[in-house]
C-alpha cells in the first residue's frame, strides 16, 4: 500500500502548489530588478523565504516517497532538481556578490521543466535532436560564409557598414535572414546591380524557408521518438511474430502435402 508522502506527491494540489510557488519565485526574481521601496523589498524577502521553506518541504515528501530514499537521486531530474534547491538555501547577503549563485537563484524558474511531465518531454526531445540540428548548424554556417564572402566582395563599396568585412556581412545576412528591414538592405544593392535582387532571394530561400523545414523536421521527430519510445520494438515484434506464423503455415501445408 502507498504509503502517505508517495500518494500525496502524485495528487493535483501537490503538484499545484508546486507550479504556483515555481511561478511565483519567477515574479519574485523579476520584481527584484526594479527599483523598489525597502519596505517592499522587505515582504519580497518574507514571501520568498515562504516559498523556500515549502521547496524544502517538498523536495523531503518527494524523498521520502521513494523505500529506498537514495533512489530519489538516481533520476537525473531529481539531482539537478536538489542542487538548485541546496544552493538557493545559502542567505542572499552571502550569495549576492557571488555570481554563479545568484544566477542558480534565477534558475529555479526552470524547476518547471522537472515538476511538469510534459516540459520534460520537450526538452528532452530538445537534447536528443542537438546532434543533427549540429550537422544542419554547420551547413548553415558554411551556406552563410559563402554568401557573405560573395557580399563582402561585391557590395562592399556600397555600404562598408553593412558590407564591410566577412563577419560584419555575416550579421547582415542574420538580420536578412530574420527579415529585419532586409528589403532597405537589397534595394541599396539594387541601385547599383539590377539583379542583386537574385542573391538575396536564393539567400532567403536557402535559409529561411530549406534550413528552418529541417529544424522543424529533426524536432518533430525527435517529439515522435520521445512521446513514442517503444514503437520501433513493437514493429519489430510484430515483424518476428509475422516470420513465425508463416513457418507455421509452411509446416502445416508441408504436412498435407
């Protein structure tokens, strides 16, 4: 039988009670950038000590939930999960001017990613298509370098601050890509090479329309192998099954014959 803490961290108020107190910390770090009155700022500090209290409280009910209490940390979730809370325990007047803390204290937004299933789905089918979004990187990268060494060369004269060495073209050809006021961009060049307008067309096409399709498509199917992980074995399951119903059918007919 479940015992209390493991039937009660799988129940909606729980989990409710996280999300709000995560969320709240997120406006708490946000109110704390602007310039606001030390009374203010003094029920921001009870608040948040409020909500560090019931992270404390929480982590142990999620501990103890598990028999073998070390089994908690076995989830990598769960351990990233400890060390943000751990360090957020450390008093702010000590942490302030250590850098590394105060930006843990920010990343307790993120906790979001470890308490709700479905941001943790995301993300990891985000971590799991990182090296063949890295291969569709370094095309772009070399489609980007070809294109702005032919800027560099060519549009240079027109405008040296847009064009002036390979990496100031580069950012260009960012800002083209996004379609931040490219078109003042290529009507510049237009005014002194009539088909300039053919660059950034192939330009765009190559890369705003080609390479994001195949972002899309290499996260799609990453969300479709991390939401489906056993389809592949239960193709493969079948398949076998199939092979040996048809041994049998060849069996059986064989011994009529």
């Amino acid at each position: 039988m479940k015992n209390f803490s493991e039937y009660f961290k799988d129940t909606f108020l729980f989990n409710f009670i996280v999300v709000f107190a995560i969320l709240a910390t997120a406006i708490i770090d946000g109110a704390q950038t602007y310039n606001l009155s030390n009374s203010t700022l003094k029920y921001i500090d009870i608040l948040d000590d409020t909500i560090m209290s019931w992270f404390i409280v929480e982590m142990f009910i999620r501990i103890v939930s598990f028999e073998k209490k070390l089994d908690f940390f076995k989830e990598p979730w769960n351990t990233i999960d400890f060390i943000i809370i751990t360090f957020c325990l450390f008093p702010s007047n000590t942490i302030d001017n250590i850098l590394i803390f105060r930006i843990i204290r920010i990343f307790r937004v993120l906790r979001l990613f470890i308490i709700i299933p479905k941001l943790r789905i995301l993300f990891s089918s985000l971590t799991k298509s990182i090296p063949q979004l890295t291969y569709v990187g370094i095309m772009m990268f070399i489609i980007f370098y070809v294109f702005a060494a032919f800027g560099s060369h060519y549009f240079g004269d027109i405008n040296e601050t847009l064009w002036g060495d390979i990496g100031i073209s580069m950012l260009t050809l960012f800002r083209v890509m996004t379609f931040e006021d490219w078109t003042d961009v290529m009507y510049e060049v237009m005014e002194v090479y009539n088909i300039g307008w053919l660059y950034f067309i192939v330009f765009i096409f190559l890369t705003a329309f080609a390479f994001l399709n195949m972002v899309i498509a290499i996260l799609s199917n990453g969300l479709s192998e991390e939401t489906h992980p056993d389809t592949d074995n239960q193709i493969s399951e079948i398949k076998d099954e199939l092979e040996l119903l048809n041994k049998k059918l060849d069996m059986l007919l064989d011994s009529k014959c």
